[in-house]
C-alpha cells in the first residue's frame, strides 16, 4: 500500500549504471546506496523520478516532438497504421478507444509491443458529449515497471497516495517517471505494492507521454520469489499465476460485457431470421404504420408460441435489422456472427465512424448489468432511437458506443500475445 507520500522521490541511478557490468558491483557503496533509494521509494510511493539514465535529454525531447507530430496528422493518415485484431492490436488506437473503469480515456496512442506513445487532446477539442473526465483513468499497471517519458511543461499524471490525495508527478526534465505494477507485488510477495494512477489533461495545450511497459512473457508463471518469500514470514500470499491469467482477471469486465453484446447480436439475428422467413409470404407483409408484420392467420396459427409472440408484438428496428443481417434488402443473407471478431471489428468501423464520434454520445454504462432486451418500450431503445438519425451497430444492438468499445476491448483477450497493454487498462 502506498504511503502518506506527497512527493515523488528522484534517483540518481547513475551509480548503478555505470557499474552494470562490474562483478564487483555489489561491494560498490554508491550503487548500494541507489538500491535503497529504490527500494525506499517502491515501498514508499510505488513511483520515482530517474535522472543519470545515461540517455540524453534532447533525445527524450525528439522522440515526444515525433510523437506530438504523428498526432498532429489528419486522420486519415493516422488510421493507415490502425489497430487491428489482425495485427495483434498493434498500431494507432483511436481517441476513447482505450476503456479503464468502464469509462472511454480521452486519449489516442500507439501501441507498439511493449511501448506506447500516448497523446492526451486538450479537453476543449473534444466535444462536450464525448468527453470523459480522465485521459487516462485511476489503475495500476499490469506488468513489472513503467518507465515514462512525459511532455515537460504539462502537468497531468497523478498518483494517489494512502489518505486518497491525489499528488502530481510534476514533469522533471531529463527524467523517465517510473512506476511498480501488479507482477512486482506478486514477485516480491506484496512488498511493494503498485499505486493508483491518472492523467487528466486540465491544460490548454494537446500532451504526450511515451511509455515503456517492462513486463514479463505471457506464459511467464508469476509467483513470490523465495528470497522474497522468506522476508515476509515465509509464507507466499500469493498464487502461482500465469501472466495471461493476471492479465484476464484484468478485462474480466470487458470480456463479461463483451458476452453480452453477443447474446444481443445472436438474439437480434435469430428474430431477424423469423421476420425474414414471414416476410414475403403471401397475405403478409410489413406494415410500416404499426410497424408489425401482416400474417395471415393461417401462419399465425402455424407458429410456435415463442415466434408467435416475437411477431405479434411491433419490431420497432425491422430497418435496422433489415440493414444489419440483410443488406438492403429481406434476402435473409445473414452477415457474419460478431464471434468472428475480425468481422466484426470490420462491419463496426464501417458502420461507425469513430472520427464524429456519433455514437459515443450516450453514457450510461451498466457496470456488468445485463440490459439484454430491446423491446421498444425499453429506455435502452428510446434513448437510442431518439438520437440523431445514425445507423449505427450500436443502435441495433441496443448498447452504447461506449459498451460497445468495452466489447472492442474484450476481444483482445482473442489475441492474448504481445498485449499486455491492451489488457492492462480495462
Ligand atoms: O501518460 C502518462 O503519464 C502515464 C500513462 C499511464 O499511466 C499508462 O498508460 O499506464
Ligand atoms: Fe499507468
């Protein structure tokens, strides 16, 4: 547990790596005295400024001034090098695209193995609707230790000590920002402890940082080492783990809401498939005012009770179902299943154009509740249907932009490897 710090220590390491290749290194008092800062401090704050890295300012400089200049480039160009499931999640992932605590960071990034360049827009550029109130909202990282390049003249991370104060990891020039995360605790059997951390980009200019995420391998088991173990009364409190588990237990909420979108894809489609198989049907036919299908009542009689209930009852989205499952027109052509991610990512993007952001405008996030209806009564539906007219895969599925991308999220679990950081947040 992070302590009453209130504020962030700064390490000279230069000690330890100037003597990183000495076999003597462990007689030297300079480097040992480096190794009780940083102990002090992982125990401390779980957060410490490095200065002495022996990597030179202006090239720490050129690298955030490569990553303001990328964000700069019309999207179009950044979605060239896009995120995708095909690509392992790495690549350009788009503003609010990135869930924490069921909430969309307003920031972009890229993703590139154990690397992130994050850029946070100043909060006045983004619509009023779309905002949230966090670039990055409150977690602790997933692997071993963060090591954090941020823009100099911006003040936005924020570390949360015990008496829940939020305290400024102010940039210092010339220094990474350096983090615990999970793994560490596990190591070292809860001795340090990772800390609760934000951003939030108050300032009127656009901030990047670039983070580099020192994790293990994903089949990599987790547990107390026993120097550790034997420090802290010999008994491990923790699990032998595998990283991809600990990693799991992180999104189980994307992936649990994930579920759920399906359950509403698969049931839409199914209703779908009936109004399809009914609807050219001599003596039926779709009757726009009541916005019922006309059956017979010989077919009425021929339904089972389920399909009779579905299709005496108005289908306030027979046109979007109709888009949905059948393109334009009632041919029953069903498109794919969503639990072929890679369609469905791609129906989405086509779908829903995440640069106008029009389907981010609701809210309402249901923390793990199962609103798995979509009846036109619902408050789901009115809200979605009272929108501005957009036909959007959210619409259809009766969940928010913001659901929906914890889905998006999800789906990473599917292409666990290389992506810690894509599970890292959620
Ligand atoms: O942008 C920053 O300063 C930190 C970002 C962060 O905490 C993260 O991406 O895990
Ligand atoms: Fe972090």
């Amino acid at each position: 547990m992070a302590s009453d710090f209130k504020a962030i220590p700064l390490i000279d390491i230069s000690p330890l790596v100037e003597k990183i290749d000495d076999p003597n290194m462990a007689n030297d008092k300079d480097l040992l005295q480096v190794v009780r800062l940083l102990d002090d401090a992982c125990r401390e704050a779980g957060f410490f400024y490095v200065k002495g890295h022996g990597i030179a300012e202006s090239l720490m400089k050129e690298v955030r001034d490569v990553t303001h200049k990328f964000f700069q480039l019309p999207y179009e160009e950044k979605l060239k090098i896009k995120m995708t499931p095909q690509n392992g999640y790495r690549g350009y992932q788009r503003l609010g695209e990135n869930i924490t605590n069921g909430k969309p960071d307003m920031q972009e990034a890229i993703d590139k193995d154990h690397a992130r360049l994050i850029g946070y827009p100043v909060s006045t550029d983004i619509l009023e609707e779309h905002r949230t109130d966090t670039g990055c909202g409150a977690h602790t990282d997933y692997g071993l230790l963060t090591l954090v390049n941020q823009d100099d003249d911006i003040c936005a991370l924020e570390v949360k000590n015990q008496s829940g104060e939020w305290i400024y990891a102010k940039p210092i020039p010339g220094t990474f920002v350096c983090n615990i995360g999970d793994m560490l605790k596990v190591w070292s059997n809860g001795i340090y402890q990772p800390t609760l951390h934000r951003v939030v980009n108050n300032s009127p200019r656009y901030r990047v940082s670039v983070a580099f995420f020192y994790e293990s391998n994903f089949d990599a088991a987790i547990e107390p080492v026993e120097f550790c173990r034997e420090r802290t009364g010999g008994v491990a409190k923790y699990e032998k783990e595998e990283a991809t588990n600990m990693a799991r237990e992180k999104v189980r909420h994307a992936k649990e809401l994930g579920d759920q979108v399906q359950r509403h894809y698969r049931r839409h489609k199914e209703t779908w498939a009936l109004v399809a198989r009914h609807l050219n049907e001599s003596g039926g036919g779709w009757d726009e005012t009541n916005k019922m299908l006309s059956l017979s009542q010989s077919t009425l009689d021929s339904l089972s009770i389920n399909d009779r209930g579905i299709l005496s009852k108005p289908i306030q989205f027979f046109d979007k179902l109709q888009e949905l499952f059948s393109g334009s027109s009632a041919d029953g052509a069903f498109m794919e299943d969503p639990s072929s991610v890679a369609d469905f990512d791609d129906e989405a993007d086509e779908l829903d154009n995440f640069n106008d952001m029009s389907t981010y405008a609701e809210t309402k996030y249901p923390q793990g509740e199962d609103s798995d209806k979509l009846e036109a009564d619902s408050d789901d539906c009115k809200e979605t249907t009272s929108q501005a007219p957009i036909k959007t895969v959210t619409q259809i599925l009766g969940v928010s932009g913001l659901e929906y991308r914890c889905l998006r999220a999800s789906v990473a679990l599917l292409v666990p490897q290389e992506n810690a950081r894509e599970l890292n947040k959620c």
